[in-house]
C-alpha cells in the first residue's frame, strides 16, 4: 500500500463519505483511494466551489468535510472556498497535492503552509510513510476539536512510498464540551434572576457539533429553550443560526441587520442580553444599537480570546452554550437559597408576558411588515417574489443565500425548518458562493428541497456549477433576484453625477443560458409568472429550476442600509 491509499483509507475511516474536488495528477490516487474505501467523489467545476461544497455539507450534515485539490493552483483556485471555511470554523480538511521538497522550479510550486495561514486555516503535512497515518488523524483531530479548517499538504513524492501494514485503526473523532466555572455559572443564574427583560441570542457555538454522538449528547437549543422557559428569557439568534428556535412562541428570529421591526424593538428593550456562542459582532447588535445603554451584556463561548472581543461584556464565561445553559438551569432550579430561584418563584415571567407574546404572534414575521409594492410589470419587488416563493415551495427546504444586496429578501422572507435549513456562508462576504453551498447542503439533506437564492452577479460568477446540480441530478430551486447590477455598490456610492457605468451591466437572460445545461426555467417579471414555479412544485421535478426574477431595485435593502452605516 502507498501512502496516499493509506491516507484516503484513513479519512474515510475517521468519518469523512464524500469528497468534494477536481482531480488532477497529484490528487488522483489519494482521490481515488477514498472512493475505493467507501466515499462517494463529488466533482465541481472549479475548486472553490469544491471547497465551497465540502465547507455546507460539513454545516448541515455535522460530518468531517474533505475537499481534494491538485497542488499550486488546484490549491489557489479554491482559497476563496477555503477562506469562507477558516473564517466560519468549520471542521473542514483541505487535501492538497504538494510539490516535492526537491523540485524548486516546479510550475506548481507555491508555499501552500503560508496560503493556508494567510486565509486563517491551519496547514498540516504528511511526512512520511511511517508517519502517513499519525499525520491524518492529527489533522482530522485539530479540524473537529478546534473547528478548524486544516490543510493537509500531501507532497508528490511521499504519496508513492510504501506503508508498513497493517494500518493502525484510528480512535473516533469525538468533541468533549468544556464545562463553565461554577462561580461563573452562579453569576449568571443571579444575573438571570434578577432580570425582568433578558433576551438569548445563539450563535454558531450553538449549532450542533460536528462528530457528536446523537445519542449521547443534549442539544444547546434544548438546553436554552429549558432555560429561557425558566427565566422568561426571549430567544433570537444571529444569522448564521437560524432556525435553531424554529416554532418556538417565544423566537425572535434573527437579531441584527435581519431582524423584523418588532424583533429589533423588543431585543433592544432587554435589560438582560447573553450571548451563545455568539460573537456579538456588527452584523447580530446593528453596530450595538440593539444592546441598551443600561443593559449587561453576557458571552458565552468556548474559546477565551472570542469574549470581548466585539463589545465589551459584564460577564464573559468559558464554556460549552449546552453545558452551561444546563447548569444554570440546575441551580435555579436545585439552590434553595438561590435569590433568583426564589424570585421565578414568585410567578415573574421575566419577558414572557401573554402582552409580548401575543405581539410576536400577530408581527413578528417580516411577511406581517407592510410594505409598498414596487412592481412594475416589467420588474417584480423583490418582497413580493419572496414572499410567494415561500407559498408555493415545499417547507421541508434547506435554503442557501449568495451575498449581495439582494440577499436579505430569501434570507427573511423564505422560512426554515430548523438550524439544519438554512445554510449561510457569509463569514468572508464573497459573492459567488451561493450555488455550491447549495449543492453541499443538498447532498447533505437529500429528503428536503435545496433552494439556492443568488443575485445574478454572484449567479454569474458561479456559473459552471449549475452543469454541477444538472449531473448530479438533484432536484433543485434556484432563483436569480436579477437586478442586473452589483447592487451593493449602486445604492452605496449612487449619488448626483456618479458614473455607475463600472457595477452596471445589460440584461442578461439566465433563464435561456439555464435551459441550454438541462434545467426548466421561467422568467418572472410580476406573480403571474410564477405559475410555472407551482407546476414544478407538484412533480416530477425530474430537472432542476431556475427563477431568473427580473426585480426592482430603486433604493437599497434595508438590511444593506443598516450595514454601511457609518461607512
């Protein structure tokens, strides 16, 4: 056996059964070796989108994800992929082809350790064939047990060295959640207690983790929904997480740049804000116009050095969000002495009032908001679009969104089922990334509808994916919001005597260009073309759909208002 069979063998081994790439000379045998070990090989049209597929399906399936490149510019081609990755901390390992040690004027030679902790991953090597093994499972183990996205540089001439047999058999991957300090847990539950208006916001860190044992762990949306039951606390959460409170009467949905008219009222009315595994950044406070002047803020998070980090915090706590929402909840409920068990009970609801709840009912949700419709018969509003999308596609969805000006019509508009529905990669704010997440989300939730939502320069950008979803025969909804512009930077810089001339484009027919790879397609310029959106509903959805949606697009989003603020 050759080292890169012993390396494909042992990733699948420790969990990985897909990989996502382009195959080249230096990254066919390792490829193929997966395969071989039981993988199925996923193949994109270019890199990034690979590493992009591999970064969603790792997201909503909670499983290792692999991308395999070839060395030098199979590895640059998908930095933006990788990059997207490092910054989201998904446990993700990028298997990439190296150049010997010897040949210094390779074509393909590049230095690949510093490319991967230039983009914030970290680069791991295989060294030998003695080593082939060890050199795995270390970096399978730093992606899962720090989050991390990890480079494992596979060198051209180490590949073809003999292993010593038999392989060793790798210990599972598994994730041990760090527990809270207990003066720290105590604070908390005082705080909690004393609190008449606290607000939960989950972040990232409160996801499901990867390669946990389903049947040995409590999920961190119970442990908060116990908790905020306990203490009357309202539950929101940032973009990235949403979902994670789907159906509870007492959600908020997002918090930030997304949030609806009455959720952004109520956060910001909180006396009480805790953050878990949540960042707490620019995006989930509006610049910390949602955080009240008076009102302690909480983080918890795993890592030391996230705490702080954007705003400053009264409490920062160490510590896993299921694991300590568990123990402050046990110590409201098991501490006698405990003020603030004594005060829940008393009956304080904290702010769960029948008044607050009835409110979120009947105006929480953004398709509550009224608007003025700015169709034109030739250009549809791009809430309308929305919001009747979200009627005649099936619920069971798992929804992507590209970035763009564009993006917070589907991201609001377009309801999820759960955390596992809704699939963002927005950490590095490129466009273009927008399709492959859908495909790596759909391959991971094959019994839901994959929806990808996409402004037409990010759909543009991405293009050679949509041959990608037409091979792979899945049976998928992609909508264009085609304002025919880079959005973003029309109603950012638009003004008297601008040339926009350089973010403006023609017309451009993606609905034709959809049909030539495969795919039933429509133009929608007003609702009545969305008839043929409700025919492919019913079936047989034997090729995938493209909504090229011609939309208005007279002033910017408010989500993109709100984020250039101060800018």
């Amino acid at each position: 056996m050759i080292v890169a069979e012993a390396v494909g063998r042992t990733l699948v081994r420790l969990g990985a059964d897909r990989a996502f790439g382009v195959v080249g000379s230096g990254n066919f045998h390792v490829t193929d070796a997966m395969v071989a070990a039981g993988a199925r090989y996923v193949a994109a049209r270019h890199e990034s989108g690979a590493a992009v597929m591999a970064d969603a399906y790792a997201r909503v399936s909670g499983k290792l994800g692999v991308v395999t490149v070839h060395q030098g510019c199979g590895l640059t081609n998908a930095l933006t992929g990788v990059t997207e990755a490092a910054k989201s901390r998904t446990p993700l390992v990028v298997l990439a082809a190296d150049t010997p040690a010897a040949d210094l004027r390779s074509n393909f030679r590049v230095d690949q350790d510093a490319l991967a902790h230039a983009v914030g991953a970290r680069a791991e090597r295989v060294h030998g064939a003695d080593t082939a093994v060890a050199d795995t499972v270390r970096a399978c183990r730093l992606a899962v047990s720090g989050r991390r996205t990890v480079v494992l540089n596979l060198p051209i001439d180490v590949q073809s060295r003999q292993v010593p047999e038999p392989l060793p058999e790798p210990d599972p991957l598994r994730l041990h959640r760090p527990a809270p300090a207990p003066e720290a847990v105590a604070e908390l539950a005082r705080l909690l207690g004393q609190s008449r208006r606290p607000v939960f916001i989950a972040g990232r860190g409160a996801l499901p983790r990867p390669c946990a044992e389903e049947a040995e762990e409590r999920s961190a949306a119970d442990a908060l929904r116990e908790l905020g039951a306990a203490t009357g606390a309202l539950l929101a959460t940032s973009a990235v997480a949403r979902g994670l409170f789907h159906g509870d009467p007492w959600s908020l949905d997002v918090s930030g740049g997304f949030s609806s008219p009455l959720a952004a009222e109520l956060i910001s009315e909180a006396n009480l804000v805790v953050g878990w595994g949540c960042a707490l950044n620019k995006w989930t406070t509006r610049h910390g116009s949602l955080i009240a002047a008076d009102a302690s803020l909480v983080q918890v998070d795993v890592e030391a050095e996230a705490i702080g980090a954007h705003r400053p915090v009264d409490l920062g706590i160490v510590g896993d969000t299921a694991a300590t929402a568990s123990a402050v909840t046990a110590l409201l409920a098991g501490d006698e002495r405990s003020p603030a068990r004594g005060q829940l009970q008393n009956g304080r609801r904290g702010y769960r009032s029948p008044e607050v709840g009835a409110r979120i009912e009947r105006e929480l949700a953004w398709n509550t908001v009224p608007y003025t419709d700015d169709s034109t018969g030739e250009n549809i509003d791009p809430r309308t679009l929305s919001i009747r999308l979200d009627q005649l596609l099936p619920r069971e969805r798992v929804l992507a969104v590209d970035s763009g000006n564009f993006m917070g019509y589907p991201a609001m508009f377009l309801s999820v089922p759960d955390e596992r529905g809704f699939c963002f990669t927005q950490a590095f704010q490129s466009i273009g990334l927008g399709l492959a997440t859908a495909i790596g989300a759909a391959l991971a939730r094959p019994d839901r509808l994959p929806v990808a939502a996409l402004g037409d320069g990010g759909a543009l950008m991405g293009v050679s994916e949509l041959e990608t979803v037409v091979r792979l025969g899945l049976p998928m909804a992609v909508v264009v919001y085609n304002d025919r512009a880079y959005g973003a930077e029309v109603h950012h810089f638009a003004g008297d005597g601008v040339d926009l001339s350089t973010v403006t484009f023609p017309d451009t027919d993606i609905a034709a260009l959809a049909r030539g790879l495969g795919y039933t397609a429509v133009t929608v310029r007003g609702e009545g073309d969305l008839e043929p959106v409700a025919a492919w509903v019913d079936g047989p959805r034997s090729t995938p759909l493209l909504v090229d949606a011609k939309i208005t697009s007279t002033e910017g989003s408010w989500w993109l208002k709100e984020a250039f603020r101060g800018h």
